[in-house]
C-alpha cells in the first residue's frame, strides 16, 4: 500500500511542511510559542502580540489572561526584547467540582499551557535602558521609549545679521 502522502494531490506540500513542522516543534520541546525575530510569528503563537510605534515609543501588548504576573520574565539584550513565562494547565490545579485531575476527562483542549517565550526586535532608536512593563487584565504592556536624540524635534531659525 501507498503511503498517505503519496496519495495527496501536489497542492498539499505545504501541509506537510507544516506537519513536519509539528512534529519537530514536539520533539525539541514544543516550543511553538517562539517567533521569527521581527515578530511575526505562527498562527496560534502564545501570547499574541500587538507591536507599534509612535514618534515616542515602541508600544509591545501581549494578549496573555490566565497568567500569575510574577511568572511572566521580559528581558532587553542586543537589541532583542524577550517576553517568557509558563501558563499552568488546569489538570494542575483541582476541579471545580473537588474531582481530582485523574477523575476528569477532557474532550477538548484548546487553551495553551506550558511554558513560552516570544522575542521582538527592537529599532535601533528605542532606548532599552528605560523599558517598562505593565500588566492588567491579561494584557502585558511594555513601552520601549525612544532615545531623546531619535525622536523629532523642531529646530529654531535665526536670521543671519
């Protein structure tokens, strides 16, 4: 008998790639919730990530409820800012009805846990010395404030005599 990929039309390669992909990102540890260094990561990445800039600031919002802010880690080097953490599964913990995990059967699971970590690279003008982070209500914000010297300023025009 054929192999099952053997079977597919040529149009479903990239859903190969994809289940290799898979299939490798279990294998090193699942570290799905990494992203390429811009950002921009895979459908599905945890947490996601809104990031901007203004004339002021590099704006990151990192769309991760359910998470102790004591656990959550953000860390500025080379120019990359990491966000990393771990979210607890709810089989950790005890039901709602006093059944323990082992009792409990789940038909589906769509909610991420375990650990992640997403990295964003920063401009060259961001000034990673002055970093803040807040967290409220499963958003972490995370300003990156522009160096004084990048950021646009109006220059006074005297007459010549």
């Amino acid at each position: 008998m054929l192999f099952p990929s053997m079977l597919r039309t040529s149009g479903d390669w990239f859903a190969d790639f994809e289940q290799l992909y898979d299939r490798m990102d279990e294998l090193l540890g699942g570290r799905s919730g990494m992203s390429s260094i811009r950002a921009v990561g895979r459908a599905g990445a945890f947490p996601a990530l809104n990031v901007g800039s203004s004339a002021e600031a590099v704006e990151i919002y990192a769309f991760a409820p359910g998470i102790d802010p004591k656990t959550i880690d953000v860390s500025v080097e080379k120019g990359l800012l990491a966000i990393s953490g771990e979210r607890q599964t709810e089989q950790d913990g005890k039901s709602t009805s006093g059944n323990s995990a082992e009792e409990r059967n789940a038909y589906a699971n769509e909610r991420f846990s375990g650990r992640f970590r997403r990295v964003v690279a920063l401009n060259e003008d961001a000034d990673p010395s002055r970093v803040e982070a807040t967290y409220r209500n499963g958003v972490l914000k995370i300003v990156v404030p522009k160096h004084e010297s990048s950021k646009p300023r109006q220059i006074q025009v005297s007459s010549g005599s």
